[in-house]
C-alpha cells in the first residue's frame, strides 16, 4: 500500500460509518477508486434483494470526501454543505465501486461529482453531486 492510500485510509477512520460499511479506497497514481465490498447488512429490500439507498447514498458522500482529502490536502473531513443523490438503478447483492471528480475548489468550499457503479463502470447505479465546507 502507498503512503499516498495509508494517509487517506487513516484519514477515513476518523469518520465512524466507514468502518460501520467495510469501505477502502484503492489509489493508484492519481486516480482513486472507492470499494464497497458486499454485505448482507447492506440490503433494503430484502424481497428484491436490493442495497439500501443510505448506504449508497453515504457512499458516494464519503467517496467525494476522499477525493476532496487526496486533491485539496486537507487535514480535517470536509463538512458536508449539501448532496443530492441520485439513484439510477437497483443496486444488486454484491460489490459497489465509485470514484469521484472535484468540480471546482475554492478557499473554503468545494463542489464535487461522484458515480457509483456494480458491474459495469458506464451503467451507474447512482450518482452525487455535493458542496462542501474545506476547514
């Protein structure tokens, strides 16, 4: 592991749910993938089989967070300002990737852009778009 993705996982373990979902993130060279390995506690609907929205939405927010400490050098996570999430398809029974692109950065706040996706990366299953306070 690079001290680039120590530094980021170290940085996530402040925030509690990451370890409540089983969350990593993978960073290669400058590009950073998000993981969400499949758990049964991840399912909403159990009839379809279904991941549970709040745990894609707070995915996808905490993948924009990642983005934000690796681009903006940030010490502290980011505050969250306001998200919307959308949800495109069904999330299905198994693992959830996303990655995330900072829009704009100012001094103090930043816009970013997150798609989650299963099994194929152009079919999204959701998708963020979030402000954020930088401290």
């Amino acid at each position: 592991m690079s001290r680039r993705s120590e530094d980021l996982q170290a940085f996530l373990q402040r925030v509690p749910i990451v370890a409540t979902l089983g969350m990593r993130c993978d960073v290669k060279g400058d590009d950073m993938t998000a993981v969400l390995p499949f758990e049964k506690k991840l399912i909403g609907n159990v009839a379809i089989q279904a991941l549970h929205g709040g745990a894609m939405g707070t995915f996808l927010e905490l993948t924009a967070m990642a983005q934000l400490f690796l681009q903006a050098d940030v010490a502290r996570p980011p505050r969250t300002i306001n998200i919307t999430v959308d949800f495109l398809r069904q999330g299905k029974a198994e693992d959830l990737y996303a990655r995330a692109e900072v829009v704009k950065m100012g001094r103090r706040m930043a816009s970013v852009r997150a798609e989650a996706w299963q099994a194929e990366r152009d079919r999204p299953v959701a998708a963020l778009l979030g402000h954020f306070l930088l401290r």
